[in-house]
C-alpha cells in the first residue's frame, strides 16, 4: 500500500477512532473530543473497521470539484479580455464580459486567471521600488537649492522663507537667506552671494524648476552662465529646513542663528540687511 495523504483533522479522527474501536474511549467522549454527533461517530467507525485509517480521509480528495469552470470557457474569457478589453482590471472586465458577451464570472476567478496568464499583475508585482541615487563624489559638484516657508520670528514679524544652498556631497549648508518670498528675483541674490563666495558649481537642483513660471527665468540665467540646472526631488533639503526651523524656533533669537552642529558641518550665523535677512556659511 502506498503512502496516504491526509490533513491533521483526519489524522486526529484516526486516533479517536482507533481508541474507540479498541474499547478504551466511549462513543460519547469521542464525539465530543470530535465535536461530531453520536450518529456521525457510528458512521466513520464503520467505515474505519471495513476499510481501514485511509477511508477517513475526504472521499475527493485528488477529485476535480464539481463547480470546476471547463478550460475551454476559461480561455474563451481570456481571449475576449485580450482582444477587447486589455486594459481593464478584472472588476470592470467581468462586468463587461456579462453585460456584453453573457459570460458570468465571478471577479475573483478571473483576477486569478488574468495573473495566471500575465494579463493582470498583482498589486505587490505592481510595486516599484526606486533606486536611491548616489551622493556626488566631489565638494560643490551638485548643490541643491530649495525655499522653506515658516513663520521664522514667530508673532514679531510676518511669516518669510529661507532660501537653503545645500552641498550634495558633504550636506553642507552653503547658503541661508531670509526672503518676503520665493521668487527668481530672490534666487538671483542668494546665488550672487553664493558665486561671489564659493564660486561656481558644477550643476544645481530645484524642485521647483519643471512646475514654476517665475523659476524659468532663474534656470534660463543659469543655463546660459554655463552651469547646469536640474528638476528633481530630495530629501535632504526638506530635513535640513525642518531642522532648521526647530533650531531657530526652539532657543535662538531673531537676530542670531548660533552655530550648530548638521552631521558634523557647522550651520552658519544669520545677520540682518535694510532689504533682506541672510545666511552665510
């Protein structure tokens, strides 16, 4: 005899049935321990003793069931889905496929047969996962240069917005200015005082570049000085802004940005002009 596959309900029936059959387990404790009627008991032990342990296990076990959908209708679906309705979701292609074609089925059996066939991709294969993009290797190759607007002198003045040069490479803060707004007459002056101090970098990157209006003019100017401006989106712009204003927020004064410690590149002190706040590293 061959080996005989059966789940652990079954085998546990096995067992019960076996002390019953041997006289060491009542009828009425085997139903309970197996949550089945004294009738049902009465059944399997029958068919236990004619047949034997393998007679437990369930009788279409191996069986094709009997709702099984026939292959040909099921590539019949998936031929109309790919000719008709390719890029459906399988919710609104089993609509469809009933309302035109009077082939009902039920959602879920056809999401099964659309990812089976690779017609469809699962919401975890559809899942992409972007590669981070490497620091640049070289100090003021590539500088990141984005707008954080905050109320920075809480109630003494109105709300402003710190313009932030950060380098790629190394994190450093290069340039901070205090501006009315965000605007490419405001960038003009924080990249003068940039070049005038640290001269001219490599490439910059704004977010702001590919969506704003007024940005054009400024990546128009830098493009034409010869430097590179590119669209993007980072992180450590948005961190550095947000640790920025809980350092000034939290214990500096309005006039005064101690120095500080990011990673291990000091934050520059802030001093006051007639028109414009700045920041210089």
């Amino acid at each position: 005899m061959g080996w005989v596959v059966m789940s652990e309900r079954e085998l546990n029936r096995v067992e019960v049935l076996a002390q019953v059959d041997d006289g060491r387990l009542s009828v009425d404790n085997a139903a309970n321990m197996l949550d089945l009627t004294r009738r049902q008991i009465f059944r399997l032990l029958k068919r236990y003793r004619q047949d034997g342990a393998a007679s437990i296990r369930h009788q279409l076990r191996g069986k094709a069931p009997n709702n099984k959908i026939h292959r040909a209708k099921r590539d019949y679906a998936l031929a109309l889905v790919k000719e008709q309705y390719p890029d459906f979701g399988p919710t609104l292609a089993a609509e469809m496929l009933a309302e035109h074609h009077g082939f009902k089925v039920s959602r879920e059996t056809l999401r099964k047969w659309m990812v089976e066939d690779g017609v469809w991709l699962s919401r975890k294969q559809r899942r992409q996962f972007h590669q981070p993009r490497l620091r640049r290797e070289c100090f003021g190759e590539l500088i990141q240069i984005d707008g954080s607007d905050h109320r920075w002198f809480e109630d003494r003045a109105g709300p402003c917005t710190l313009l932030v040069f950060v380098d790629d490479a190394t994190s450093t803060l290069m340039e901070l200015r205090f501006v009315k707004s965000e605007s490419t007459f405001s960038y003009f002056e924080a990249l003068e005082s940039y070049l005038l101090e640290h001269g001219r970098p490599v490439a910059l990157q704004s977010a702001h570049y590919d969506r704003a209006p007024d940005f054009v003019d400024f990546g128009y100017l830098v493009l034409d000085e010869g430097m590179i401006i590119r669209p993007g989106k980072w992180v450590p712009v948005f961190s550095t802004n947000h640790l920025v204003q809980i350092l000034w927020s939290g214990s500096v004064a309005a006039s005064t940005i101690a120095r500080t410690s990011i990673g291990s590149k000091p934050m520059a002190r802030a001093r006051t002009t007639n028109s414009t706040t700045s920041t210089r590293r």
